[in-house]
C-alpha cells in the first residue's frame, strides 16, 4: 500500500484544456496527478479550461471524461459529465470572478490597454517578447478590440515552494513581461483565469508541466499585485515532459496520437499505462 506523506494538503486539480483529443502526455500528468494527491492525502478537483471558446468541441470535453474514466483516473470534486460540467462547472459561470479581478487590477493601474497585433509585436521584438510598447500611449481601456497588459516594470523576487517546503528564487522571465491578463474579446486570458479558479477552489497543491513554470511564475506575480496571500504559499510539483519519437513535446495541435485512437485501436489502459510508466517514476 502507498504510505501518505506526514505533509498534508487540501487539493490539487485535473485542468484539461478541450482544444483536442488527449494525448500519452495528457494520461501522464494526469496520473502522475492523482498519484501525488494520493501521497499528499489531497482531494482531486477536475477543472476544465473552456475559455477559448472559438476552440471549445463538445466532443473534446467528452474525451476528457472518457479519458479519466478509461484511464481509472479518479477525482473527488467537479463535473462526473457532459451534463453537469455544462450546467454547473464551465468558467462560463465563474465570469463574475475573472471581471471582478479585472477591475481591481484596474483600479490598482496595474493594466494597461495595447493595440499591438502579433505580427506588431514579432516585427519590433524578434524573439516574440514584447517591448511594452503600448505601456505609455494611454490608451482607455474601455477602447474596442483592445487586450489589456500587466505593467510587469518592476521586479519581484518570486519563491516558488515544492510540496516538501522547499522553494526556488526567480525572477519573472522575459517571455512573461507585460503578460495579457484580458484577450481583445474581452474574456479573461489563461493566466488570471487559471490563478481566479484556483483561489476559488481553494487549491494549495499544483502539479503541472516543467514547460508551465514561466507560467507559474506569471502567476505568482499576479497573485503578488493583487494581495493574493494564499496563492504564494501554494506548493508546486513541475513534472518532466513525456516526449514525442523525435524529442518534441506532445501536442494536441500538432496531431500526436490520442489516447482515443489508441483505445480505439485495441489498446488497453494497462498498456498505456506501460508506454508511460518509465517516467512514472520521477
């Protein structure tokens, strides 16, 4: 029997995005998920990222359940199907939260609003990182088709802790600087959705992607604008990636086999769970 740890948490989340099919990298975080909620004596919250609604198929979100479910990947708290994840727990309905994290960013001035289109952005700044070059127009953020921009301009040390209390230094990095926290269609962006739901759902443990630690760091930066004491004692696990025959991550937009295809094709979860089960053990 797996032994728990003597330190304890409340609860961790499952937060598929239903943009695709899941992926062996999906069933990996995914358990490797549950197993450390296990460990930790967390309850499983699943949570599903649907505010890309332009990208949102009902036959993704699906998946997510007949993935878990094939998977016997169990979770304690959200939506058990289709019906209820559409009539109690989509981000649709937490709307009321991100708007009201909006407005107290822009009653702090830590937002500005910015017309820069990607191809602006890619021509003034190579490397993608933008400039802040909307950072001093003034533009009102009332403006139509307007994305709104932290003001990162000043520097924060970050500490990111560890389930066993560790933690690390950083500094937020440049791919992150005056990160969108409001897309032109007016919804929220990932980052202040994905930090709105987890002090909403009182999550204290993440377990996530080694490639989502700028995104962590983006986030605590965010929660450290907005006095989100909680948010900076949350505990983070950065799992490696489970990677593609030619060393590139696995993506559902790129097309990498899903675990629907897989099923599909007679493969069994045990099976599955063999493709995947080396780096189970990191």
């Amino acid at each position: 029997m797996e032994s728990r740890s003597p330190i304890q948490f409340q609860r961790t989340r499952i937060a598929p995005t239903p943009s695709g099919y899941l992926h062996l990298g999906n069933a990996y975080s995914f358990a490797l998920t549950a197993s450390i909620a296990r460990k930790y004596g967390a309850k499983v919250l699943l949570r599903i990222d649907d505010l890309d609604r332009e990208r949102v198929n009902p036959l993704y979100v699906q998946d997510v359940f007949d993935t878990l479910n094939f998977l016997g990947i169990e979770w304690d708290e959200g939506p058990r199907n289709m019906t209820e994840y559409q009539e109690q727990y989509s981000q649709i309905y937490r709307m009321d939260s991100y708007r009201g994290m909006l407005a107290k960013l822009q009653d702090l001035k830590a937002v500005f609003a910015c017309t820069c289109s990607r191809a602006q952005v890619l021509a003034a700044s190579p490397s993608g990182i933008y400039p802040g070059t909307c950072r001093h127009k003034n533009i009102p953020l009332d403006s139509p088709g307007v994305t709104w921009r932290l003001d990162t301009s000043k520097e924060e040390t970050l500490h990111v802790f560890s389930p066993d209390g560790k933690h690390k230094e950083a500094m937020l990095p440049g791919a992150m600087q005056y990160f969108v926290v409001r897309k032109k269609d007016g919804f929220p962006a990932y980052q202040l959705a994905s930090l709105a739901d987890d002090v909403h759902f009182g999550i204290d443990l993440i377990v996530r992607g080694a490639d989502l630690w700028d995104s962590t760091l983006a986030q605590l930066y965010l929660a450290r604008i907005l006095g989100l004491r909680e948010f900076e004692q949350v505990r983070f696990h950065h799992h490696s990636l489970k990677l593609a025959p030619n060393g590139q991550k696995l993506s559902k937009s790129a097309g990498d086999t899903s675990i629907q295809f897989l099923r599909r094709n007679g493969m069994t979860a045990d099976e599955i769970y063999r493709s995947i089960g080396y780096i189970l053990k990191d």
